[in-house]
C-alpha cells in the first residue's frame, strides 16, 4: 500500500510577504496563487507604480514619472495613466527618446 499525507497550507501566508503596496494575496486560477494589485500598481509583487497623482506646488516645484521597467521595454497589456497638479503653466522635459505604439487617433 502507498500512503501519502495532504499537508494544507496557505500560499497565500507566504505570498504576503511579498506583496506589496497593500495589495492582496487571491487564487488566481485554479491552483495558482498571486498578488492582486491596486490601480496604480502593476508587477508580480505589486511593486513597480503604473500611473497616480502628482501635485506640484511652489515649494516642490518639479518631479519625474517613469515608466515600469525603465529603461527596459514597457510591459505588454499595460496602461498607466498619470494626473500632473500644479497651480501653474508646466514644461514636460523627456529625458530620452521614446516611442509610442501606433494607436488609430494619434
């Protein structure tokens, strides 16, 4: 006779440690457990920002956005949507050249 013993553990106990920016630990499919990201957060943990609010004021008058990955590729499927606050005019200065995907309203 074979005899085997089922050992019930939570993943997800494991998996907290490595989400980050309060995200969740859920079943993803159907023995696969992963992080559940917020909105502005994207990555296997959680930890990379894909969009968000920046506020400018006199007293922090300029800030950088990057995209995930930089300076690798951009991430397939993603969209990352950044809000620019400032109570003034501002000049967007891109650091190095850049591409965006063809798109048929641009």
């Amino acid at each position: 006779r074979n005899y085997y013993q089922r050992t019930d553990y939570s993943e997800c106990s494991t998996l907290l440690l490595l989400c980050q920016n309060n995200s969740t630990c859920e079943l993803q499919s159907r023995r696969q457990y992963g992080c559940s990201c917020g909105p502005e957060w994207i990555g296997d943990d959680c930890g990379t920002a894909c969009g968000g609010t920046r506020t400018l004021t006199n007293s922090v008058p300029e800030g950088f956005i990057m995209s995930p990955n930089f300076p690798g590729n951009y991430p397939v499927n993603i969209d990352c949507f950044w809000i620019i606050n400032a109570p003034y005019a501002i000049q967007l200065d891109f650091v190095e050249q850049f591409y965006i995907e063809p798109h048929p309203n641009c």
